[in-house]
C-alpha cells in the first residue's frame, strides 16, 4: 500500500542562544525514501550540547550520517521490519566515525561535538523510533485521536542532563517498534519537549 506524506519542519534559535550570541545547536532532515511499491518517510532531530564548543557541528553530522544510512538500507532493498537495535548501533558508529574524524581535524575531543538524536522512520503499516538523549517522538495512530509518546527523553543523572551519541563506550538508545498505521508522527528536541509530550496529556 501507497501511503503520502505532508511535512513541515524547522529549526530555530532559543532565547538562551539569542542571549549569548550563539548559533542554532538544532539540525534536522525529513525526506521520503522510494522502497518497492512504497514510501518510507524518515524524519530526524537532532539537538548539539549547549556546553559543547563544536555542537552545531556534531548535530549536523548526526543527521547527515543516521539519515545517509538508513536510505542506503532501503536502496539496498531492506524493508522497514528488518530493521533492529543491531542495525541501527551500526548506523550510530558510522556517526561516531564521522564526527571523530571532524573532532580529530579540528584537533579538539569528540565530546566537543556531543548532540543527541531523536528519529523516526515510518511505513504504511508500521514505524521504528530511534532516540539518544533528551528531546521525543509522538505519535498518532490511524483513526484515533490521542497522541502517544513511545520514547520518553532520556535524561541523566543531574538536572538539564543527557546522554550524546558521542558517549562512550556506546550510545544509550532506545529503540521502539510500532506495528501499526500511523496517521501523524512529530519528532523534536528539547527545546519545546513539554509542548509536545502535552500533546499526550
């Protein structure tokens, strides 16, 4: 089955950036990927440390990496279902991979370019929710009208802490299957996580 996609996205400065003249931390992508006789949306957030001097940096290549990955499984002819925790570890160390080598020819630590990663990857019949660290994914099913979080934010062990995929020795992800149609899917960061998790209220 044949399923169309509406999308909206965005990024934008926080006041706290505003404040202290810094840039936008947040990077996303959202693009449909062709597979058989289907579309596959997948949508990705990801929010650069606010201590972390090269953040920017490290959210785009989170994007840019997780989202090169996961269309390479499809063009490769994978479905959605074949999907799992292994393979998506997979996708987070050609992350990693990435930004060491960033973090190496600027010659500071890859903790520099720390950033989170909230994605989701939907189908017609079923979705996969891929999240490190703080920020969420809500959804809705087919003809239904509550909104459900199937990954909550991740925080640590201190207040406005989280976990990056630049942790060691690996990222703390959690990994969600949803066997089931969904109608609408939102994935954010933290800027805005106790609007979107009301969504669920």
């Amino acid at each position: 089955m044949t399923k169309e996609w509406c999308w909206i996205g965005a990024c934008s400065r926080g006041s706290s950036h505003i404040q202290s003249g810094t840039v936008c931390q947040d990077s996303a992508a959202c693009l449909e990927i062709g597979f058989k006789d289907e579309c596959v949306l997948l949508a990705v957030v990801s929010d650069g440390a606010g201590s972390a001097e090269f953040s920017s940096t490290g959210s785009r290549l989170v994007v840019e990496t997780f989202a090169r990955s996961a269309a390479l499984h499809f063009r490769t002819g994978m479905a959605v279902e074949e999907i799992t925790d292994e393979i998506v570890y997979g996708w987070l160390d050609n992350v990693r991979e990435r930004i060491y080598r960033a973090a190496e020819e600027k010659s500071v630590q890859p903790r520099q370019m720390a950033a989170t990663l909230v994605a989701a990857i939907v189908c017609a019949e079923r979705a996969i929710v891929c999240h490190v660290g703080d920020g969420a994914c809500v959804v809705r099913r087919q003809n239904t009208k509550v909104w459900e979080v199937p990954s909550w934010p991740a925080h640590g062990e201190y207040a406005s802490s989280t976990y990056f995929v630049t942790d060691d020795p690996q990222p703390r992800l959690q990994f969600v299957r949803i066997d089931d149609e969904l109608s609408e899917v939102a994935v954010f960061s933290d800027g805005i996580e106790r609007l979107g998790s009301g969504l669920t209220a």
